[in-house]
C-alpha cells in the first residue's frame, strides 16, 4: 500500500514539475511572441516615417521648383511691362538708394 501511495505521489510531483514546465514554456512563447510583435511595430513605423520624409522632401523640392518658375515668370513679365530709358533707369535707381539709406 505504501508503495502505492509513493507512486502516486510521485506521479503528481512529476504531473506538477510538468504542469509548472509547461506555465515556463508558455510564458517564453508569449514573451517572444511579444517582442517579436514589438519588433514588427517599430520596423513599420521606421518605413512609415521613412516614407513621410521622403514625401515631405518631394513636396520642399516641387515647391522650391514653383517658386523658382512662379519668380522667373513674375520677373520676365515685369520686364517685358517696364522698359525705362536711361534717363529713367537713373531716375529710380537714385530714388531706391534714397529710400533704402533715408536720405529725402
């Protein structure tokens, strides 16, 4: 009988050793799953930002280049609009210095 008894004792220490293996395994796994789903997280969000600032370059560059083509067009046309002899020429340009330095 007694043998019985350590048997089955035996048994439910090695059911429990068993039990207590398998909560460590199971916690690993979710702690690996985790990092892994943190891993995953942090990879897209290093491509997403990548990508935001790949965009927001193109969008500074197109701007920078309608600038530069809003500016060429504006200075042309003014050109073309003003034409001063050059009596007039030194005309403005004495009023702009002038105006710039205080001068009345």
């Amino acid at each position: 009988m007694r043998d019985v008894i350590h048997k089955i004792l035996a048994t439910e220490n090695e059911a429990q050793a068993i039990v207590e293996t398998g909560r460590v395994e199971a916690a690993r796994i979710l702690s690996d799953a985790r990092k892994k789903g943190q891993d995953i997280v942090e990879q897209a969000r290093q491509k997403a930002l990548a990508e935001a600032e790949r965009i927001l370059e193109a969008a500074v560059e197109a701007a920078e280049r309608e600038k530069e083509n809003r500016l060429a067009h504006a200075a042309a046309e003014i050109e073309s609009e003003i034409q001063l002899d050059r009596n007039g020429s030194q005309w403005a340009v004495e009023g702009v210095v002038r105006c710039v330095c205080g001068l009345r």
